[in-house]
C-alpha cells in the first residue's frame, strides 16, 4: 500500500480500498449470518419453512404447492426470511430500523470468531482456511447440480439459462451487473489478488496464475447458474408458471427462492444443510480475502506500529467494524445492507479499479509495465493485452462506471422506497472511499512536497527511481 509504482501520490488509491473493504465487511459478513441462522434453523425433522402453520405466519401464507396459489400469497419460505429471520415488519425502514436483533447479532459474531482465528497469523492460517473454504463448495456445487438435474423442469429451466437474449446487451444495467459480478467474484479492485501474489516468489508465473485464476473463476459462475436455474425450472414446474416469473434478484434467490425450492424435495434437511454449509464457506472465502488485503496493506505500510502485534490489531479491527456492523442486524437491517451493497462498495470500486489501470497504463506507462513483467517472466506482453490494458480496459471501465451512477436508482431496488435523506447519505459514503485518491493527492503535494508548484506537479507523476529494478527475491507492497 505505500505505492503502487506508478505515481508518488497513489497510496490514496490504497486507503480508498482499505475503507471499501471495511464498508464491504460492515454488511457482507450480516449475510454471511442469515446463512448461519437457516444452518441452525435446519437441524430439525421439518423444515421450518415448509408450512403456514408457524407464530410468524400470517393469513396471506399458502404452499407453493397449493392450486388456488396466487401472486396475493405468500410462501412460508418468504415468511420465514421476512418475518422469522429479519423481522423487517417491526421496522419502518431506515426512518426507524428498531433495536437490534439477539438472535442474529449471535450469529454475525460467530462469523467474526471464524474470521479473526483465520485472519490473525496472516497466510499461515488463512492459507490453512481456504483449503476448506475454498474445496469444499466444488463438492456441494456438483452434489446440488446432481441433484438439480434430476428433479421434473429441470431442463427448461437450464434450456431458459443457455439461451442468449441478445436484446438485453441495450441495457446498460446487464454490464453493470456483468462487472459487479466479476468484481466481487475475482476480487480485482479490492486489492485481494494483490495481497496474496505479494507473498509469491519475483519470478513466479504470474501470468499463468491469472490466466488460470480467472478461468476458474467463470467456469465456477458457470456451473453455479446450472445449479440455481436447475431448481428456478424445477420451481416453474412446481408453481405452473413460467420461469422469468419464479426467479428473484439478491438475497431473495439464496433465502427464498431456493430454500422454497428444498423444502419441496424429498431428504429436504439434507440439502438444506449442505446448501447452507456451502453459502457459508463461499461467504467466508469472499470476506477472508478483503480483509486480508486491508490488514497485509497497513501490516506492510506500519511495519513498525501494526505489523509487529499483527494479532492485537486484527481483533481491535473486527472489533471495531463488528460494532459498526451492529445497524445491520436490527429488524431494518436488510434495508441497510442493500444500502451498503450499493453505495459501499457497488460505486466505489468501478471507479478505483479505472484510476488503477488509468495509472499503471497511461501515467506509468505500458511499456515500462511490459519490460518489469519480462523482468520477472523472461516474455514481454504481446500486443493483444497490451491494447487491451491501453484502451479497452480504461474506457469500457470508465463506461461502466459513468452508466452506474446515471442508473443508481435500479441498483437499489424497487421493493422498498429509500427516503430521500437517506440518499444524500449513500452519496457521502461512496465519496468517502473514493476522495481518498484526490485528497491524498493534494495533502502530498501541500505538505509533503518540496519546490514551486511546477517542480511539486512534475514530481507528483514522475516514476520514482527505484521502479523497473526490482530485484528477484525482494517482496513489493501489495497496493
């Protein structure tokens, strides 16, 4: 994090991504203990969401199953997410988002036990983790997949996933969930690939890895839409309706839809269980992955004051974004963690992941960035990627980002109304990781520089010496 070697002021660009990983903490973490509250939920002999007859039902619960099921019901799975687990009806959204929930704030924290025994030796434990949480969704995945091919409108279902709608390639929104989806699957932006490739050897392939990683990681995506789409056919089959009319975005498909799904299948707690063991580990994964960026970042630029009592800062930080992460586990709290979703890290990161390839392409130059990699490779970058760094990269990210904040509103949703106060808000979060870059850029050249303006400005983007030279064996900064 002290710099990225293209610019003498970038580290603002390492500090606004440390503060969206905290953001992406605060609330992604809260998800990761709903999966928790249904794993728990799940250890009985009938899934508590297969009836109406519950406390939290209410007069509009009907079984999917039943024939006089109409779009005025409502389904016991979506009773139980709303009612049961949230409780979002004793709240009035973020005008007044109640107290905070015991039962999920019990959960949230056994996430966090989890997180800080992986995180608190560095790689030595998190590598130890991610064996598990890493392997462990494959086995689940195939299982589900096994099972979700078998079951009657299975085929539909993976007949709607395969056939392309080429219209939709005119919403700009489709791109924007495309990038979204790649940013928060392969973590580009949130300095997790940067983090962990810092502990590798100079002259490690890393273009192999990247290759490797990223194909992984689509394949993943890949087989992960036959299994939901599997189930959404099977869904269609079971509710006499079309598929487009079964499927829900967010958490409504992993808490609702596919539990409902579950609840219909013979050995139903079995599959409950897996399916919930395997959002968890996927959950872990994701989190693991931010926080270790942020914490090997600060490790690294405060070798010193943080690096040297790595243990004692990783609980005080947890610590700390457990307590702010509190707001989200009230019975408003769903509100909030959409709002988090979209204005935390949904904005934010577009915008940093263009200043990174801005800088390292345009202001630190591709062909200085092509000779390191042939430093460490012996190969320098064929054209191809090099056009691809140059142009298309920069704009189509730029692109993305500018379609995103002309269509914030979409990104929020329409299920529920977010009061205006709460928008100017959301717009002071993103700035507040994104201002990261410009005011850093400004306290360097005011207080950290020397000269008149002009040699201060000349300064600001010139590539410091040691840049190009770096010496096999020696470990860079991560961001």
């Amino acid at each position: 994090m002290g710099y990225m070697p293209f610019c003498r002021y970038s580290s603002g660009v390492g500090y606004a991504i440390c503060l969206i990983d905290v953001y992406m903490g605060m609330y992604y973490n809260t998800i990761i203990g709903w999966a928790v509250y249904y794993l728990f939920a799940s250890f009985t002999s009938t899934l508590p969401w297969t009836s109406c007859g519950n406390s939290w039902n209410t007069n509009s619960c009907m079984p999917v199953t039943n024939e006089n099921f109409t779009e005025k019901a409502t389904t016991p799975a979506k009773e139980f997410f709303e009612r049961m687990v949230l409780e979002q009806y004793k709240s009035d959204g973020l005008d007044y988002m109640g107290p905070i929930k015991p039962t999920l704030a019990l959960c949230v924290f056994g996430v966090f036990i989890l997180v800080y025994f992986s995180l608190w030796k560095g790689v030595r434990s998190a590598g130890k983790v991610v064996w598990v949480t890493a392997l462990a969704p494959y086995v689940v995945l195939f299982i589900l997949l096994i099972r979700g091919v078998s079951l009657p409108g299975a085929m539909e279902g993976i007949r709607y996933y395969l056939t392309p709608e080429w219209h939709k390639l005119k919403n700009s929104k489709v791109w924007i969930d495309a990038a979204s989806q790649i940013f928060f699957s392969l973590g580009p932006g949130f300095g997790t690939l940067l983090a962990l490739s810092s502990y590798n050897k100079f002259n490690n392939n890393c273009y192999r890895d990247a290759l490797i990683t990223s194909s992984i990681n689509c394949l993943t995506s890949f087989l992960a839409g036959f299994v939901i789409f599997s189930v959404l056919g099977y869904m269609a089959h079971v509710q006499k309706t079309s598929i487009d009319k079964v499927g829900l975005e967010g958490p409504g498909l992993v808490f609702i839809v596919y539990p409902e799904a579950i609840a219909t299948m013979s050995g139903s707690v079995f599959w409950s269980i897996i399916f919930f063991l395997m959002l968890i580990t996927l959950g872990l994964d994701s989190t693991f992955g931010g926080l270790e960026a942020m914490i090997t970042a600060l490790c690294d630029e405060y070798p010193r004051a943080i690096g040297r009592r790595r243990e004692l800062f990783v609980l005080l930080l947890l610590a700390c974004i457990y307590l702010c992460a509190l707001p989200t586990m009230t019975y408003g709290g769903v509100f909030l963690v959409n709002f988090l979703n979209v204005y935390g890290p949904g904005l934010a990161i577009l915008f940093v992941v263009f200043v990174e390839a801005a800088g390292v392409f345009w202001f630190y130059g591709v062909d200085r960035f092509s000779e390191d990699v042939e430093q460490m490779l012996g190969i320098k970058p064929g054209i191809f990627w090099r056009i691809c760094w140059t142009y298309i990269s920069p704009v189509f990210l730029l692109a993305i980002f500018i379609f995103s904040i002309l269509g914030y509103e979409e990104m929020l949703g329409e299920e529920y109304q977010y009061p205006e106060w709460s928008i100017k808000v959301g717009w002071a979060v993103t700035c507040s990781s994104v201002l990261c870059i410009p005011m850093y850029i400004i306290y360097k050249f005011v207080f950290a520089s020397k000269g008149d303006c002009r040699t201060r400005y000349r300064d600001a983007f010139k590539v410091p010496p040691q840049c190009g030279s770096v010496l096999p064996g020696q470990q860079g900064t991560t961001v």
